[in-house]
C-alpha cells in the first residue's frame, strides 16, 4: 500500500491535456517566508490572481507585523502559479498588520492596516489603494486611506470591500457609539481623489460590540456586520444599505433571522455579490455547542429587501467547529468555512442551497485554522491558512483547490490527485537528517489522463536532485560510490531536465510529462504498463555523497 502523506505542491498547477481538465491541490507560499508571517490571514481570487495577507510579515527594519500582500498569478501558458510582486508600503510600524483584509475590484485593490500609526499619529489604522495597468500582474499605490475622526486602537482597516468607486473601512473597536460599538467609513473616488463620504455608526436598536467587523458591498448595496439587537449579548446583526454614485449610505433594514441565540455572532463574517448574501453565525448550537451556521439571503429589488432562502450547516457538525467563522461567495456558488476544519461549498436547487464539495487541503499541518480565510472564483477556491507550520511556526500557507473534481471519498482531496502506486525498497539508507527519503506518487492511474506529480520529503535542505524512472525494478547497493541503494534497473530514465532542490523544506516536487519521458525509456506511458520511480540526490553525511529514496511502483490502466 502507498503511504498518504501529502502531495504539496508549491506553485504548480497540475491540469490534465483529457477532458478531465484536473486541478490538483496547489500550495502557495511566500517566496521569503519567516518565523511568524502568518501568510494566508486574508485571501482574494480573481481572473488567475491570487492576492494573500501575511499581515506580520516583518518590515524592511526586521520588525514585526508591518504585514505584506503577496501577488501570485497564473501563467496560463504553463499553467503554474508564479509569486509575481509583494506590496509593503514605506512608512508601516510594527503592528501595523497591513494585509489583514483584501478586497478587488476590477483594476484596483484596497487592503487594510488596523493598528498603522497613519498621518494622525493616533493609531486608529489606515487602508491603502493600490491600482493595477496589467490585469493584476504589479500594482501601484493610489491612496491612503484614514478615518477623519480616528482615535487609537480604533481597528479601522480590520475590514475592507471595494465596488467601483467606492469603499468601505470597517473599525469595529470605534467608541463613538459606546466603548468598542464600531463603525464603517465609506471613501469615493471622483476621478482625482479618495474622500471620506460618511461614517456609520451602529444603526438605532443595534448594541453590543464590534459594529463594522465585517463589511461588503456590490452593486449599489452594502452589508455590515456585527453587534446586536440585544446589547451585550452579541447575537449578532447585518445592517443594510442602500448606496449612491456620490459614496452616500441610505439605510434599508436590519437582518437578523429568526432563531438566533446569545452570542451566536450572526454578522461577523458576511459576503455579498450579485444580489447574494451569506452571513455566518459561527457560534450557532442548533447543531452543537458552537458548531455554527450560515444564512442565504438574496436581494428582492422590488420589495428592497433581502430574502432568506436557507440555513445550511457542515455535513459532519463539529461542536467547537465554528462554521460560518468565514462566508465567500461569486454570485452563484457559496462557500462557507469552519476554523481548521475546511470549508464546503454550496449550490442552489430550488429553493434550496445543496452542499456540493468538502473541501481540506491535504498537505496542512496539525496547527491549521484552514477555513477562516476564503476566496472563490468560479469553481476555484482559495484557502489561507496562517498558522500553517510546513516551513516553520506560523510561517503560513494558501491552497488553491478545484471544487468540481471528484471526491468519492469524502476527505476534502481531489480522487485524482491522492497517493498512487505501491511503496516499496523502505525504508530506504538514512541521509543526514536521521531519516530517509520518502517519496509519494499522486495523480491519476489512467494513463490517458497524463497526470502525475512525485512529491520526496525528509531531504536534506537545499539538496539538489532529480528523479528516475523505469518499467523493471532492481537493487544495487551503493552505485557509484553513493550510500544509497538503486531501486530500478533495466533502462532507466533520468529527470534531468527537472533538477531542483528541496529548499528549506526537504521536499522535491515535479510534474511527470507522462507523455515526453527522458530518453531512453519509451516517448510515452501506456495503459497496462507497469512504471517505477525513485529521487537520486546529493548529501553530505558526512562528506559529500548521493543517496536514493525508496521508490514507488504504479501500474497505470
């Protein structure tokens, strides 16, 4: 049986040249990732840009939580995701989490700061606009964004949403309205300059906290989040509005369905888009203690206001899951997460929101909060995950995840891109690290289907390397001096066009070009073929050497 250990992919697209089409699992990571970076705490997914928060990246002095927004595009010659610019405004100070919200639209973007000291020099935040020549590829600062009235800790920019030329800032620690009630900005853009339109402070009849901690805004209308109807009790509230072309907010009504409870926190997470609202409410018991919910509204035009269509809930309710912690939906699709667990995905039937996909990254590691921070585009997803610990603490990771391939299983993974093949020749002789080479082979066994990913982990860092394959199995100690075995014989193949190294992590990936092996093995991987594979590397253990991985067998069909 083939271990299933996880086919982590950094920056590689796996797509398939069938009808298939696949999209395997792809992890992104920052290409100058540290110690804390918590890359991944926000996340936005548009036409083949993927814009991530790492919002206590350090600053240019080594400080900590200046933040940064990492841009990823995808070349779509290639089909891999390539890290194509990193955006860090001059003048952050430590904790200013610049990145702990994103939000685009269009030809620009707008990512908030909460704790930015700002020109004010009170620290009630800032939020920067950024604007974009080239679809997406580089960026270029706009404006800075800051409230007309803030006061410290205020939290302004811990919420942000872009819709033309108008923004919102959420600052739910604002205390106008009472200690920590909260209040949302609007900034519009008359073709020169961003100006403050108006403040809105918690509407009449909404107390508690944290008014603004979540905020949205399409197409004429806005939703903001938080507080309650009940002070002190944070059931939760959405506040809509109406918005004009001159940034001006005309209050509509108040949501909150019936059959909340004390501290559900309906509102605190929202997404809206195309007439289509989701709240959460992630401390909703109906299935558990704390398991959550969200609600699925959409826009009556006529009556002006929103409908309830469903309340949907995770397939497999986790008390403390949290689901509904994060909302994020295109217009037609929905997807709702739970902290660590996920995120599912549904679609409409009827009157009805169906779940359609679980969705869980295969490579996270044991820290994951996986599904607080959600992007979607259409049947791609983005996941952040800032606690990710695969390159260190906290260091972060984002996945990107197709959400119509097949998971007959049910674990969140695409069926084609899990482990294949047979594990065998382990474990193979230890490197310097104390362990050996494990290698994992993931894709699809149909042949015709050309999709195959060799994922080795427990490298040595920074070791280069490639793989080798070949349709007879072998067992040569020590070939050439080296201190591994060499598990292939017959005519053996070698991957040289694709040498890399195993970075930082210990782990060599590639994509197998099923059809365009290396000479001298045959051009082409056919059905009822039998093929093996095997990583040859260097080490220095203690001198300088190679050793091999154990290897895998697939039998293709």
């Amino acid at each position: 049986m083939a271990r299933h250990l996880p086919i982590a992919l950094t920056g590689l697209l796996l797509s398939a040249s069938t009808s298939l089409g696949q999209i395997c699992e792809v992890r992104l990571l920052a290409s100058d990732g540290a110690l804390g970076d918590q890359f991944g705490a926000d996340v936005h997914l548009d036409g083949g840009v993927a814009l991530i928060g790492a919002q206590n990246d350090a600053g240019s002095g080594g400080g900590p939580g200046h933040g940064a927004v990492y841009v990823n595009t995808l070349d779509a010659a290639t089909g891999v995701w390539v890290e194509t610019g990193r955006l860090q405004p001059a003048g952050l100070n430590d904790r200013s989490f610049f990145g702990s919200s994103i939000d685009r639209d269009g030809d620009r973007l707008v990512v908030g700061a909460p704790g930015d000291i700002g020109a004010l020099g009170t620290q009630p935040g800032e939020a920067f606009v950024y604007v974009t020549a080239d679809g997406g590829l580089t960026w270029s600062l706009e404006a800075v964004l800051a409230p007309s009235d803030g006061a410290a800790r205020d939290g302004f920019g811990g919420t942000v949403a872009i819709d033309g030329d108008l923004i919102l800032v959420g600052a739910e620690s604002n205390d106008e309205g009472g200690n920590n009630a909260g209040a949302v900005y609007a900034f519009g853009y008359d073709g020169v300059a961003w100006t403050q339109t108006a403040k809105e402070l918690p509407p009449s009849g909404v107390g508690g906290v944290g008014f603004g901690e979540s905020v949205s805004l399409d197409g004429g209308l806005a939703c903001l989040g938080g507080g309650s109807l009940s002070s002190g009790s944070q059931t939760g509230v959405v506040a809509t509005y109406l918005v004009d072309a001159a940034g001006d907010l005309t209050f509509l009504e108040l949501s909150q369905p019936s059959g909340l409870g004390i501290a559900d926190f309906y509102g605190a997470s929202t997404a809206l888009e195309g007439g289509l609202l989701v709240a959460g409410a992630s401390f909703d018991d109906d299935q558990g203690g704390n398991a959550g919910a969200a609600y699925i509204f959409r826009f009556d035009p006529t009556a002006m206001t929103f409908v309830l269509e469903d309340k949907v809930t995770s397939s497999s309710p986790v008390p403390q899951g949290r689901f509904g912690i994060e909302c994020a939906t295109d217009g037609s699709t929905v997807v709702v997460g739970a902290s660590g667990l996920g995120a599912w995905s549904f679609l409409q039937s009827g009157s009805s929101w169906v779940p359609a996909r679980f969705a869980l990254p295969e490579s996270v590691t044991s820290s994951t909060v996986v599904g607080e921070a959600l992007a979607v585009d259409g049947d791609l997803l983005l996941m952040g995950d800032d606690r990710d610990r695969s390159v260190g603490f906290q260091v972060g990771a984002s996945f990107l995840v197709n959400l119509s391939t097949p998971d007959l299983n049910g674990n969140g993974v695409n069926d084609l891109c899990e482990s294949l093949g047979t594990i065998y020749c382990s474990p193979a002789i230890a490197n310097s690290t104390g362990t050996y080479a494990k290698i994992e082979a993931g894709g699809s066994p149909f042949a015709t289907d050309q999709l195959l990913a060799l994922t080795t982990t427990d490298l040595p860092s920074f070791s280069f390397g490639y793989y080798l394959g070949s349709q007879t199995q072998g067992l040569v100690a020590g070939p050439g001096g080296s201190q591994g075995t060499l598990c292939l014989g017959g005519t053996i193949g070698r991957f040289i066009s694709q040498v890399t190294d195993s970075g930082s992590a210990g782990q060599i990936t590639i994509q197998v070009n099923l059809g365009a092996l290396p000479p001298p093995l045959p051009t082409m991987v056919q059905a009822g073929e039998s093929w093996n594979f095997q990583l040859w590397y260097r080490d220095v253990n203690p001198t300088v050497t190679s050793n091999f991985s154990d290897a895998v067998e697939i039998q293709y069909l």
